[in-house]
C-alpha cells in the first residue's frame, strides 16, 4: 500500500477506535476491570504517602488522597465480591496466542483488562457445557453462540441468553467460525 493511500486509512481507523471509547465508570461495570482498577488507584495514592511526596504536606490534598485510597479499596472489594459468586477461569490459548480471564455472571460474559488474542476471519465467542472443545468437533450441541469478538485486546461483555441450566455453562471458547479453528479457551467454575 503507498503511503498517500495509507494516511487515510490509518486516520479512519484512529477515528473509529476512539468513537468506541468508553468511561472509567463504564469500563469498571465489568468486574473484572473494576478489580484492577480499584487497587491500582489505591496503590497510586498509597504511594504519595509512602514516598513522601510534597504534595501531601498540603491537608487539602493528603485528605484527597485518603479518600481516594478508600475509595480504590472500595471499588476492588465490590468487583471481588461479585467475582467470588461468578464462574471465572483463566483463558489459554491454543491455535493463535490467546490470554487473560473470562467471567459469568448474572447472564453476562466479561473478558479481563488483561486479554488478548491474535485477529483471526471471524472469531466468535461461545460458551459450552463440554470439558474441553479439543475433546470434541466443536461447535458442539450445547454451544451458544455469543456473537464476534469485539476486540481482539482488552475488557469486553457479552450477553448470554437466559438458560434453564445456567451452571452448566463451564467452558468459553474462542472459535474462528470461518477457519474453522479454536483459538483459546477457558473453563470456568466457581470458587
């Protein structure tokens, strides 16, 4: 591609990723992130005290740090909270280099800030009752389709249609539906 062809589309594509962009308190209603996000921002502050950084000689802002930490450790307890009554499980990759964590809750899938998969055709993402999708001709029967992948990195949700056996749910899988190939996959249990 020549270059006068090639600012264009790479322009395009900077608009489209930042029309797509999403809050802070968006991002963080997927628990998952919400964890993360919560000690991450009591750390940052912690660590205005621990090294005694001139700005918390000022009361003002040592009382907004305090607070800040608080409420850090505040949104990390909740985003627990609601993992520790979810199926979680670490994703791993098989076809293509495929990580982070997958989550079910209340009808809802939710990918970590962390994941990351490579681009495939089309990849889609399922949930299944079977073990392990290696173990079978996947998709299998039981496999719900949840729909193409948002992105191939970071946070993302899905919604799941209502199940009558919800927790039978236990395996995500990452199946590129035009190569016909799993990239990763995840089983997921509760603790």
């Amino acid at each position: 591609m020549r270059t006068t062809t090639l600012i264009p589309f790479l322009l395009l594509a900077l608009t489209a990723c930042s029309a797509g962009q999403t809050s802070i308190s968006e991002q963080n209603n997927n628990p998952l992130t919400a964890s993360r996000y919560g000690d991450e921002l009591a750390d940052t502050m912690a660590n205005f005290i621990i090294g005694n950084d001139p700005i918390v000689n000022d009361p003002d802002m040592r009382a907004l740090i305090e607070s800040e930490i608080e409420r850090g450790k505040d949104i990390a307890a909740a985003a627990r909270e609601i993992q520790s009554e979810s199926a979680l499980g670490a994703i791993i990759g098989l076809k293509a280099a495929t990580s982070g964590f997958a989550m079910y809750h209340e009808n809802t899938l939710y990918f970590s800030s962390d994941f990351s998969t490579s681009p495939g055709a089309s990849v889609h993402v399922y949930l299944t009752t079977i073990v392990d999708p290696r173990d079978t001709e996947f998709p299998d029967s039981t496999a719900i389709d949840l729909g193409q992948l948002q992105a191939a990195y970071g946070p993302q949700q899905y919604s799941v249609p209502s199940q009558k056996e919800e927790d039978k749910l236990r395996t995500v899988v990452l199946f590129d539906t035009k190569l016909k190939l799993v990239y990763g996959f995840a089983q997921i249990s509760k603790r």
